[in-house]
C-alpha cells in the first residue's frame, strides 16, 4: 500500500477543475474520429478513392490511440499527466495542420492516423488517471462528468463541422480545428498535480514505491544485466497480469469491444437501407448522443450510492448485457419511431457502459495502479476496436442484410455482459469468504488474549472504505492469482 505521506484524495476543490479539464480531453478523444467522417465524401472524390480507403483514416486513428495506451502510461507514470496531456493536444494540433496539404491518401494515414492517434491517445489516458488521483468517494461521479464530453462534443462537432466545410472547404477546416485541437494543451495546464512536492508519482507494485530509472552511467552499468522484463516492469506494473480481478476485467472487454462500435457505424446506413432520407438517419445519432449526454452522469451518480457502490461490477455486467440485448431486438423494429426507440435505448446502455468502463478497472486495481492497468488493457482492446467492424461490415456484404451484423454484435455483448457477471460474481464470493476468515481470526484471538493479532485484524479493516467494502489497495493485494 501507498506509504503515509502519499496525499489523500481531496473529493473536491481543484478536483473540479481537473473533471473539466478531463471533460475537454476525453471529449475530443473519443469524438473526432467520429467527427471526421463527414469529410469524407468530398476527400474521397477529391483523392478519388474508394469508400473502403477512406474508412481507414479513423480505423487507424482510433487503433493507434488504443495501441498508444502502454506509451502514455510509461510518460504519466515519469513525468504526470500535465505535460503529456499538453504534448497530446500539440500533436494533434500539428497532425490536422498537416493534414490540410496532403496529397495523397497515404499521407491522410500518417498524419491523422498516426500522428493524430497518438497524440489523442495522449490525451485520453492521462486524463482518466488524474480523476483517480484527485476522487475516492465521489470518484462515480468524476468519471462520469468526464465521459460525459465524448456526446457533447460529437453533438457540437457534427453542425460545426458541416459549417466550417460550407464556408472553408476540408483544407481550410483541417486547419481550423488543429487550432481548436490546441484547447486540449489549455486543459492539461489546467491539470495540476495533486502533490506537488512529490513530484509525478512512481509504478507500485503490492505497496511498495518501486525506484526510479537509473540516470548515470555508474548506475546503468550495474542495472545492465536486468532482464527485459525487469526494465519494462520499471514502467508497466506488469504484476496486474496475476490480479484475478482485472485478468476477469480484461477478457471481458476484449469480448465487448468486437461487438461495440460497430451498431453505432452502421446505424445511419442501416437507416438508409430502410428506405430513409439521409436527414432522419442522421437523426437517430443525434437521438443516441444526447440520450447519451445524459446517462453518463447519471450513471456516475447511481454508481455512487451506498447500495451499487461496493459491487459496481454488477451494473457494468448489467450495461454490457442490456446492450446486447437492444441490438438482438434492432432487426424487429420496423418504420422510423422504431429506429428512434432503439436509438434512445441504445443510447442510455451505450452512455451506461462508457461511464462505468474506467471506473470499474479502478475499482479493481485502484488509483496507485491504474495509470498501468488503463495502458495494458487499451493495448489489449486494440485488436477488437480494429477488427470488429470489418467483420460485421463482412457479414452484411455477405449476406446483403443488416440484420445477421446486430445479431452477431448483440450476442457477443451478451455473451461478455454474463462472463463479467458470473466471474466477478466468484471473485465477489471469494472476498467475502477471506473477509469472513479474517473475523474469525480476530474472534478466535480475542478470546484466546492474542491481541497482537486481533490489532493487526482490525487496523487492516479499519482501512476500509466508509461504505464497507476493501480498499483497491487491499483488494490489489488480496487478488492476486497465486503462482
């Protein structure tokens, strides 16, 4: 556990600040890829490329700021989250102002793609680790504050989006909103570290500060026969790998994630195969963004009460489980009301899920191994968010029928929503018979006069939450998969 000078979460205060400040971040993380892709259709007749090519500048973007998450936690985890935040938005900056004299495709790739990509990626997780750092008890709500960014900003970017390209053209609005990009450096200043004195906070690994990397020449000499593992462990807490909780965590995002961008892509065309205009489809994403805008927080305030708080795995399995649910019962809806009843209930569970996404990784690795936790599994979550819509993009070429891809996505989110449920339903039981045991224990040494042990028991539980249930630091300590 975290040593005694480690400061407290202060719940409060610049804490706010920060959420905003994340608010900005994570919105336009999540958001401009998204955003982008009514541009298309001009850049595509301009470079004249098919629809398929084109469709990979926010493939790769987003699989580069998935696959950037391990990088980002190396920079947060030796230099804060401020200034990797503020590199973040000036790469993205620069990425959009290049891209504005592309030539060729290939060069769209690289600069938004890749560059572009990376420096959301930047932006995305240094952002979710500092809530953590700033919130304990009223960290639900933080998070889902934050989240909450992504629906705003896709709501805000689309119309402005349409705006700058009438008046502009794509060139001009690519240098335009590489300047608007600039406003993620203005939310990282805003990102103060909580302890300043401290400096940016070290990797732990079962409570103990691991030591910074060595600097002179002397030093590497004699840290030249570490193994590679060793060097990286220095960066990644690579010990979460035997955290029973989040290997539980892990599988069933990567589950999730074939099946979770996808009914999202393929709504307005889906919408259009059914005979509407292009208006009405655009519609049902309006529809789904702002039901989304607020279920979000009020998935965080929920996530906060007495009751969900000490067994939040739960509602996520809940979330992930409902979502499938919606889309399996896509293809029943018929006419426009319809699509419009899907859209809002695919919006609350879609909203739901992405509130709880980081904050139940926390609730099960906690603040000191988060920043860790969030790089390892967006690295794992890359393959999915890549693959999985061209597969279900596959399955209607194949088919010539929308209706087998929600299927397909519904059953994989169903099929993850009830994994996360049973497993954290067998870890929750294995918590409660080690926390039954350690009663026992102090009972049996009470009795006995052992009050040695009966001390050590109860400064242990004293260490618990005020709603009752294990620190993420106890819990970190206690889960580990034994070797």
């Amino acid at each position: 556990m975290a040593s005694g000078s480690r400061s407290s979460p202060p719940d409060g205060g610049w804490g706010w600040v920060v959420v905003f400040a994340a608010f900005i971040s994570i919105g336009f993380s999540y958001a401009f890829p998204k955003a982008l892709t009514m541009y298309f259709k001009e850049i595509q007749r301009h470079f004249d490329v098919s629809y398929s090519q084109i469709a990979w500048v926010s493939s790769i973007m987003m699989a580069v700021m998935y696959a950037g998450g391990p990088l980002s936690s190396v920079l947060v985890n030796r230099y804060g989250s401020r200034p990797v935040v503020i590199t973040g938005g000036l790469m993205c900056s620069v990425s959009m102002v290049a891209a504005s004299f592309s030539t060729t495709i290939t060069h769209l790739y690289v600069c938004i793609g890749i560059v572009g990509g990376l420096g959301l990626s930047f932006n995305l997780q240094p952002s979710l680790t500092i809530i953590g750092k700033y919130f304990q008890k009223r960290r639900p709500i933080a998070n889902g504050l934050a989240m909450a960014g992504s629906p705003v900003f896709l709501c805000t970017l689309a119309p402005l989006n349409q705006f700058l390209f009438e008046g502009f053209g794509w060139r001009g609005s690519f240098c335009i909103l590489g300047a608007m990009l600039l406003n993620c450096c203005v939310a990282g200043s805003l990102m103060r570290p909580l302890n300043n004195a401290g400096g940016p906070d070290r990797p732990e690994i079962n409570g103990a500060v691991k030591p910074k990397p060595c600097k002179n020449g002397t030093q590497l000499q004699t840290k030249a026969k570490r193994s590679c593992l060793d060097s990286v462990s220095c960066f990644m807490d690579l010990s979460l790998f035997r955290h029973r909780g989040f290997i539980i965590y892990l599988i069933g995002n990567m589950l999730m994630f074939f099946g979770f961008f996808a009914p999202m892509i393929f709504l307005a065309p889906y919408a259009k195969h059914r005979g509407m205009d292009e208006y009405s489809a655009a519609s049902l994403l309006s529809a789904l963004a702002l039901v989304d805008m607020f279920a979000r927080p009020a998935t965080g305030l929920l996530a906060n009460t007495a009751h969900v708080r000490p067994r939040v795995q739960y509602l996520f399995s809940f979330a992930i489980t409902y979502n499938g649910v919606c889309h399996l019962l896509c293809p029943l809806a018929s006419g426009y009301w319809g699509l419009v009843i899907y859209a809002v209930c695919y919006g609350v569970v879609y909203g739901m899920v992405c509130a709880l996404l980081f904050e139940c990784l926390m609730d099960v690795v906690g603040p000191t191994k988060f920043s860790s936790a969030v790089g390892l599994v967006t690295i794992f979550e890359c393959c999915p968010v890549l693959v999985g819509p061209p597969i279900a993009g596959a399955l209607v070429d194949m088919f010539g029928n929308y209706s087998y891809m929600f299927y397909m996505c519904g059953a994989v989110l169903l099929t993850a929503g009830l994994f996360l449920f049973i497993m954290n339903y067998y870890n929750y039981r294995r918590k409660d018979t080690r926390r039954r045991v350690r009663e026992n224990v102090s009972e049996l040494a009470e009795r006995n006069g052992d009050t040695r042990i009966s001390d050590r028991t109860q400064e242990r539980d004293g260490q618990s939450l005020s709603m009752g249930s294990e620190t993420p630091e106890i819990r970190a300590e206690t889960d580990e998969i034994p070797v």
